[in-house]
C-alpha cells in the first residue's frame, strides 16, 4: 500500500517536469521568423535558446502548449507583416500591434486566425481596402484599425462579425456609404474623419455625432438632415447627338418627297370648276382658241356614266351616246361668261359642238323643262340644240357644227375658218336685222324673264352659240347671194 502511494507521487512529479519544460514550438519558430524579416529597435530582445512562453510579449496557455496573446505595441517595428509568421498562430485569442510603423496590406493569411477575439492595429500605417480576411474572423469581439490608410468602401461583410462589441475604424480615408450594420451588441462604434457619403443607416443612428464627425457627405440622425437629391441627367453622348440629327435629316427629307408627291398628284388631278379667265383670254378671238382638249377638259373629268345620260331630241339626226362624246377629241372654240365650247370630233367623223356650262344651280327636273323649250325651237336663224346632259357636276349642250367659222372672225379679221379672214363690209344694221329675226323668234317661244337667273344663263348660252354659230351661218349665206 505504501509502495503505491510512493508510485503516484513520482509519476505527478514527473508529469509537472514534463508539462513546465514543454515548448510551443511551431508558435516559438513563427515568432522568431517574424522578428527575423521585420526591422526593430532594440526594445524586443527574443532568446531561441529560452522558451517562447518568457519572451516579452508573448503570453501562452497554462500548459505552455501554444501561444495564447502576443502584445507588442509601441515597440519600434517598422515595414510590412511577412505572410506565414503570425498567421500560422491559429489558436491565437489575442494580437495587438498596435502604435508601429507598420505598413503594407493586412496578410491574407490572418483568415487562420478563426479563434481570435481582439485585434489592435490602430495607429500604424497600413493601406489598401479593408482587409477581407479579418471579415471570416467570427469569433471577434473588438476590432481597431483606426489611424492607418485604409481606403474603400466598408464592407458589408462587416455583419459577419456577430459578437463585436466595439469597432473603430476613425481617421482613415473610407469613402462610400455606410451598410447597415447590425448594432445589436455593439457598444462602442467610430467612423470619424474619413471620407463617408450618404445617410446614416437607422441601426447605426443611436451612436453620437462625434463617431460620424469628419466626413462632410454624411447626413441623418445623429448629424445635420438630409436634402432631397435631385438626380442630373446625364449628357447626350456624341453618337446619341448625331444619330438625333440623322434621324431628323431623314424624317425632315422624307416629309418632303411625300409633300412633292401630294402636290404632283393635285397638279394632275383635273380642277372640277372652271379656269378664271385672264386679260388674256378675253383679249384673244373666240374662233383663234383652236387649241386641242382632252375628254376631262370637255366634262371636268366628273361625268356620273351610270346614273345619268346623254339626252337626245326626237328630231335629232345623230346616233351616239355619252361614251362616244367622252371618246371624241375636242377642241376649244371659245370662252364666255356661261362656259366653254368645244368641237368635238367623233370616232366615226360627225363634228359636233358642245357647250360646258358652269355656275349653273338649277334642279335636274327645272333643268330638263327648260332643255325641252330650247329643244321645240325651229328657226332657220337659229342653231338647233340637239341633245343635252345633266348631274350634279355638269351640265352639257349639244349642237350641230358650223363649219364656216364665228362671228368674231368675220367682225374682227382674224385668220382662220372658211372664209380666210375676210372681213365684213357691209352694214352691221343689215346683219342685225338678219339675227334679230331668229331672236325675236326665240323670245315668245321660251316666256323669257331676266328675272330668273337659270333662264338668263340659258338665254346667254343659247345666244352664245347663235351669235358664233348661227348668225355666222346666215351671214355666210346672205354673202354668198348678195355680194
């Protein structure tokens, strides 16, 4: 019994010898690697042939198994942190570096460092972005990396870190906006002088104005109001410019070539109403007119071919139809204030002329009463009417031709007609006394009233076409006899 008491005794004396002289030494030869590649002063005196766990600085747990803290502030170390030195202490809880001059980016391999719980780097000069790797670091419970030059937005990776309690990031050169960062456990927070924007997210509102003073572009609760924005739009780029102006060049020629072709369509399209009659054409003879006419000028292109027809007298001695008129070539023979005459010629040789009347407003059954008068009407002084046409647009006479030329020819001179332009010499009384039979005829037979401006009409037109055809006929005669 005495013998196994004494067994135990010895084998815990040997087990406290063995666990006082163990030795971290991966940690010891990550440590001495760090100190090795990165400038110091004298302040940091670490002896390989000691144990990691004395040297300054360096703490290790109660088995002396690891290093548990390294704590070296303020001790002169200068330049960037070698990867694989301080990284490969993954059971590290605590790391302060801070007050140095060191510089460079934030190893990525600090991502090792999963069971670290506070972080001091503040007050060195450190730069680039915020390091990535300290964002996978969940287990962190306080995070300083105020006093360097870091640059860049905040990242929102920053929620990853679940368990902070104070994080200071202040006097750096952070721009963007602030994410909304989970404040539920977060006790101490300073984002002071760096160059943030935006508003402050409502989770972060309840810090004091003095964590947020320093950046000029931040705005809400606990500083100054926001204004609303108003968003500049943004200038047209060159090609934006010139495609608008090709675009418009070609909507503007476009335009035009259909403008163009709208007049070129009305220019063809024949006028329904009449021509005004220019100095000109009053000036020029009736029988030097002589000018050739298409279908449309006889009938203004507006003849109704199916509801209305050509209207012949029973004593009438042609046997043609509205078609074979509109097929004829015709001729102008004169203007006058009740229309325009024609010859035209049919197909088959008969001449015939036809009188286009115009401003006529006249109801068909009036117009057809006022047609059978003139049609009765038989004098050898006057030329017979033949046929007639009426519909809305258009009204039509028909009359025999006299080919021996007008009246105006043989009063004025003018060249042309049977007679060659010769003169008439004789007393205009004599003529006068020969026409005047043939109208004074014509008056009892139609019951004239001037007051009635379609009989007017229809008197003028009807002694339009005694005086140039009729007249000129009997003139024509008496000559043949008497001179």
């Amino acid at each position: 019994m005495v013998l196994s008491f004494s067994s135990v005794i010895l084998v815990s004396v040997l087990i406290l010898s063995y666990g006082v002289n163990s030795e971290p030494v991966q940690d010891k030869q990550a440590l001495l690697t760090f100190l090795s590649m990165v400038k110091h002063e004298n302040r940091v005196q670490w002896n390989s042939s000691s144990s990691a766990c004395d040297w300054v600085g360096v703490e290790c747990d109660a088995t002396r198994s690891f290093v548990f803290t390294l704590r070296l502030p303020g001790v002169g170390l200068i330049g960037s942190i070698p990867p694989k030195t301080i990284g490969l202490l993954n059971r590290l809880r605590v790391l302060s570096l801070r007050a140095n001059r060191l510089s460079g980016t934030v190893p990525t391999d600090f991502s090792n460092l999963t069971l670290l719980r506070s972080l001091y780097l503040q007050e060195n000069q450190f730069t680039g972005s915020f390091p990535s790797s300290l964002t996978r670091l969940i287990r962190l419970v306080r995070l300083d990396l105020s006093s360097n030059n870091f640059t860049g937005p905040i990242p929102v990776g920053v929620n990853n870190l679940t368990h902070l309690t104070g994080l200071f990031l202040q006097n750096n050169t952070f721009s963007g906006s602030l994410p909304a960062i989970n404040s539920d456990g977060l006790d101490d927070f300073d984002v002071s002088n760096n160059n943030l924007t935006g508003s402050i997210p409502y989770t972060l509102s309840k810090f004091p104005a003095s964590s947020f003073a320093g950046n000029i572009g931040l705005c809400g609760a606990p500083l100054r109001a926001c204004k609303p924005t108003y968003r500049k739009s943004s200038g047209l780029s060159t090609g934006a410019i010139v495609a608008i102006v090709l675009g418009s060049v070609l909507v503007a020629l476009l335009f035009l070539l259909c403008l163009i072709l709208f007049l070129r369509k009305q220019q063809r399209r024949p006028d329904k109403k009449e021509k005004p009659v220019t100095e000109e054409t009053r000036a020029a003879p009736p029988a030097e007119a002589g000018t050739s006419s298409s279908k449309d000028d006889l009938t203004g292109g507006s003849i109704e071919r199916e509801r209305n027809k050509l209207v012949f007298f029973e004593s009438g001695v042609y046997s043609f139809d509205l078609e074979d008129l509109l097929r004829a070539s015709a001729e102008v023979l004169g203007k006058g204030s009740v229309g325009t005459s024609y010859k035209a010629v049919l197909e088959e040789g008969t001449a015939v002329v036809v009188k286009r009347l115009k401003d006529v407003a006249a109801s068909k059954r009036e117009f057809e009463m006022q047609m059978e008068k003139l049609g009765k009407i038989k004098h050898e002084k006057v030329v017979p009417l033949r046929a007639f046409y009426y519909s809305k647009d258009e009204k039509l006479l028909v009359y025999e031709f006299m080919p021996n030329g007008s009246l105006s020819a043989l009063l004025h001179g003018y060249s042309g007609g049977f007679h060659g332009g010769r003169r008439i010499d004789k007393s205009f009384k004599t003529f006068f006394s020969l026409w005047g039979n043939g109208f004074i005829y014509i008056i009892p037979q139609l019951s004239l009233n001037f007051k009635f401006k379609t009989k007017v009409i229809f008197v003028f037109s009807f002694w339009y076409f005694c005086s140039y055809f009729c007249h000129y006929h009997c003139i024509m005669h008496f000559f043949s006899h008497h001179v």
